[in-house]
C-alpha cells in the first residue's frame, strides 16, 4: 500500500520562490525519490552541484503554476511504478490518492490498470483523518525544514536558494521520513493494520458508531442461529420537505418524528439497549432546541414590543 500527496509548498524567504515536493510513502515505512516542482522555465546544473548521493534519482519538473499539471503527475506515476516495483509482493499494489485533477486522466488510469495498480481515492474533506501523510509525516517535514532553515540562518547562508536547498532536501528527508513515522500515519489513518473504528472514533461523539457497530454484529450472530423474521411494516413517510437544516423548533420536531417513523418501519430497527440511548440524547437535545426557540421567540417579541411602545410615545409627543 502506498501513498503519495503534495508534502509541502516550500516558501523562500526574500523572492519568495516556492518548491512543491511530491512524496510516497509505503505501509511498510519506505518511501521513494520524491518529485520537485519549480516555477521555472528551464532547469540549471548548477542548482545540484551539492545534490547528495542519496538524492540522485530525484525527479525535477517545472510548470507555470510551480504545482503538479497532467503531464508531471504522469510522469511521476512512470516513476513511482518503477521504484515500487523493485520491493513489489505479489501481483497487484494499492495506490492511495486524494481527489486532485491530475490524478484522474485517461492515461494515468489506464497506466496503472495496465501495471496492477489498483488506485483508491480518499473521499474529500477527509484528509485530516484518513491521509497518512497529513496525519504524521507533514507535521514532521514542516518541523525539520524550519530547523534546517534556522540553521543556514545562523551560518550566514539566507536566503535558501536552489542549490543550498537541494542541499538540505536530503536532511530533512531523512529526518522526517522515518520508519516510525511513516508507519505512525497508516496506523493513525486504521489503513495498516486495519483498523476502521481508528477513524469512525473520529467521525461521532462519545464512540456512538461502536455501539451500532456492536449492536449489529451482535445481531448478525443471533440472526444466524435463529430463523429470520420479517416484521410487517408500514410504508415510509413521504417527505414534503427538503431535508435542510431545521431553523425552528416545530421543523425539528418534523424532521425527528419522520426519522422516528423510518426507524420504525425498517427491516432491521435499532437494538433495546441503542434505541432507549439514542432516545434519551434525542430528548435532552429537542429541549434544550425547545428552550432556545422559546427564549428566541420571546426576546423578538420584546424587541419588537419595544419598537411599537417607542414609536407610539414619539407620536404623542408630535
């Protein structure tokens, strides 16, 4: 399983140049020559001349934007199917990538079908949890490269340029892209091992999803050693509405009782034990909606009351 993302947009102090650097790491805690994208019209030697030994399949490309275009993330597929598939297992590999442009052209996914790479993309909006190199490795590659640059600062090197950053390109790489690190992301994310109540945790309150998840696993159980039975239900309520944020109370207490009535209605309702929960929270928070509205609806009556009393007094005094 690998990952690849954008790991940092590098800011240079003075003519504020900026670098976007494209890593992939692996569940396994390996990672691959990164991709370099520079806003630049041509590449230059001299900008490697003190490139590390270890950086010499660095992959470098340009664009206007100084971001990833069609053509480079192509390119950087064609790169990282050949480093992967040196420490390749078996037949297929998964590639993890989030919802970008680029990462959805004809060629490219054709390309990785031709190759065996089955590509998964992460839903939007689900970096903060599901993103391995969000959740652990850019946090440590922004903290390695502030020290970096605090330390050239320091030795009269400011500003970075492209061949002092180069330099340092392969220090804060390897600082941040540890095994641990790299593997503290994919835990952190439930991908390896798999564990996906890692990330359900983070997506309700008080780990209700467990008690769902529980209860139907524990349902499943019974179901199989008992025989099945379908209860007669009654259809479903037809929804005038649309399901929009309710503003009052009273569309509230609609909403809730059509979801009450679907409940009911359904093949599979909740277990005893969930749905006498799910009814106490469903109850302290219609009040604590009821109290609000009340002490909304009365402050506006006030106001207004107020409004009419002034206006009335201003008219006399006329």
């Amino acid at each position: 399983m690998y990952l690849s993302r954008f790991s940092h947009i590098i800011g240079v102090h003075g003519d504020r140049e900026q670098y976007t650097v494209v890593e992939s790491v692996s569940a396994a805690g390996n990672s691959i020559p990164p991709l370099v994208i520079m806003k630049e019209v041509i590449i230059l030697k001299r900008w490697f001349a003190e490139l590390p030994l270890e950086l010499d399949n660095l992959l470098v490309g340009t664009s206007d934007s100084g971001y990833s275009n069609n053509t480079l993330f192509f390119q950087w597929l064609q790169h990282w199917e050949h480093f992967t598939g040196i420490s390749r297992r078996g037949k297929y590999r998964i590639l993890l990538l989030d919802g970008y442009d680029s990462h959805l052209t004809y060629s490219a996914l054709k390309f990785c079908e031709q190759q065996n790479v089955v590509v998964v993309l992460l839903p939007p909006h689900t970096s903060h949890f599901l993103q391995p190199l969000d959740v652990s490795v850019f946090q440590q590659w922004k903290h390695h490269h502030s020290q970096v640059l605090d330390q050239n600062v320091r030795q009269g090197v400011s500003p970075l340029d492209k061949n002092s950053f180069f330099a340092c390109l392969n220090e804060i790489r390897e600082r941040t892209l540890t095994e641990r690190v790299i593997k503290a992301g994919f835990r952190k994310c439930g991908f390896f091992p798999f564990q996906p109540r890692v990330v359900l945790e983070q997506l309700v309150v008080n780990g209700e999803i467990f008690d769902e998840i529980e209860a139907e696993q524990s349902g499943e159980q019974r179901r199989e050693q008992q025989p099945t039975y379908t209860p007669h239900s009654s259809p479903p309520l037809a929804i005038n509405e649309p399901w929009s944020s309710p503003n009052t109370f009273m569309k509230l207490l609609k909403q809730a009782d059509t979801i009450q009535q679907l409940l009911r209605s359904s093949v599979e309702p909740p277990e005893p034990a969930q749905r006498s929960q799910v009814r106490q929270n469903v109850t302290k928070f219609m009040t604590t909606v009821k109290v609000k509205d009340i002490v909304s609806e009365s402050l506006t009556d006030y106001v207004w009351g107020s409004s009419i009393t002034q206006s009335k007094a201003e008219r006399r005094k006329d």
